[in-house]
C-alpha cells in the first residue's frame, strides 16, 4: 500500500522545486527504471501492481494496487512500475569529442528525445543552458528511454562555456552553410537553439560555423525542421567520417 505521505512527495516530484528540494525524481515504466536500476543512479523506492524487479531489495520496494498506481502517475496510462531515484551529481565536461549544446530548449519530448540520440550517435556529453528544461521532468525521463544513464548532461552559461573551449564551434542556422557540403570534424562543439527563436542573439554573436540543413521542397514554405530532427540529421553528418 503507499501512504498519504509517499502520494503527497510523488507527486510533488512532477515539479522542479521540489525535485531540487528534495534531490529525488520519478520514473515510470519497466525500460526505463532498468536501465536507471542498471546504472550508477541510486534507486529511493520501487512502486509495483506486481512483481518484476526480483533484484531489488524487499526493503525498497511496495507493491500496491493498479488503482493507487493511477493516483501516482503522470502518465495517461499508467506503467505497472513507478521508481524514486537520487538525482546523482553532475559531472565536468571534458573538453573533447562531439559535445551537443541546446539553448533554451523548452519541450521535455525535444530535450528526451535528444538525449536518445545523443546516446546513439556516441555522444557523451550535452551541454544545457540555464533555461533549458529539467532533465529530471517526468516526461524527459519518460522520453529518454533509458538513454539519460549514459549521456552527461550538465546545466552551464552557454556564454562561458564557448569562450572556455579549444573545440570549433558550429551553430545550426536556416542561413548557413549547407551541412551536406561541409567537411566537418570528428571533434566539435554542435549548438542547436530554441524551438520557435532557435539560437539566442547572445550566442549567435560567438559562433565562427554556420551550418544548416538546405530545404529540397519545389515551394520551401516550411519555416523550420522540429530542433529533435535537425540534431539527428546534423549528428548523422558529423559521425558519417568518424
């Protein structure tokens, strides 16, 4: 059964304040909360409707019913599993490889998504701006499928950190230079901006590379491509020689 006091910090967890009050976040759903398990993220406490996860300790885990399942999800249909996890310390960022930077992201289904594809094209580090949203929201951690335990995302001034790097710097543009023409390194630092004002004007100022994915459409109407599908094409480039 889960108590008054574990529905009431749950779901107080859905928001930033409190996951940065309390240094714990949710995550639903039996993908997901394996490979957190399989991680080095320590797990707070297990909710499930029944028995999956034999290897976690009695100690840490509850089952409960479906319908108290329900009052603790943030999904529309709830998972049979529910974890708690510590939210681990962020780590430096090294300065070397493909290093992925988002400026102002604000949908956590662009900033998961992203971090999957982080983790696909071998990147290991992703770089966020201050306004960027939270990894640690439920539909981030929902959204990354796992793929959170093995990209280090830190949350630094964008500003800084350029002025800080020995990398070259690219900057995804709807004025830049055709990426498909361009011979791009297998080391680099790869800005992508925000959703409907893509890379702030602040930032814009220091980027030296100007990149963009050319529109092939006989009308080319279509303002700008989803920021989670210009990181998948631009990292295809960057990795197409690595």
């Amino acid at each position: 059964m889960v108590s008054k006091n574990q529905i009431k910090l749950i779901t107080s967890l859905q928001h930033k304040k409190y996951r940065n009050e309390h240094q714990l976040f949710i995550a639903e759903g039996v993908k997901v909360i394996q490979e957190l398990l399989q991680s080095n993220i320590v797990l707070e406490h297990l909710f499930e409707t029944e028995s999956i996860f034999e290897s976690v300790l009695p100690s840490q885990k509850t089952l409960i019913k479906e319908v108290d399942m329900k009052r603790i999800s943030v999904l529309t249909s709830p998972s049979s599993c529910l974890a708690i996890f510590k939210i681990p310390k962020a780590k430096i960022i090294e300065d070397k490889g493909l290093i992925v930077v988002l400026d102002d992201i604000r949908d956590p289904g662009n900033l998961g998504t992203i971090i999957r594809l982080c983790d696909w094209f071998g990147v290991k580090q992703l770089v966020c701006s201050k306004e960027t949203v939270d990894v640690y929201n439920p539909k981030v951690i929902q959204a990354t499928m796992g793929s959170i335990t093995r990209v280090n995302l830190v949350y630094l001034d964008i500003q800084d950190f350029i002025a800080q790097t020995s990398l070259p710097v690219f900057g995804t543009f709807m004025d830049g230079k055709n990426i498909y023409k361009e011979v791009l390194p297998t080391e680099g630092v790869l800005i992508f901006g925000n959703e409907a004002n893509g890379i702030s004007t602040s930032v814009e100022k220091i980027i030296k590379n100007r990149i963009a994915i050319p529109r092939f459409g006989d009308i080319q109407q279509t303002e700008s491509l989803n920021v989670a599908t210009a990181t998948a094409i631009c990292l295809s480039e960057f990795r197409r020689n690595f």
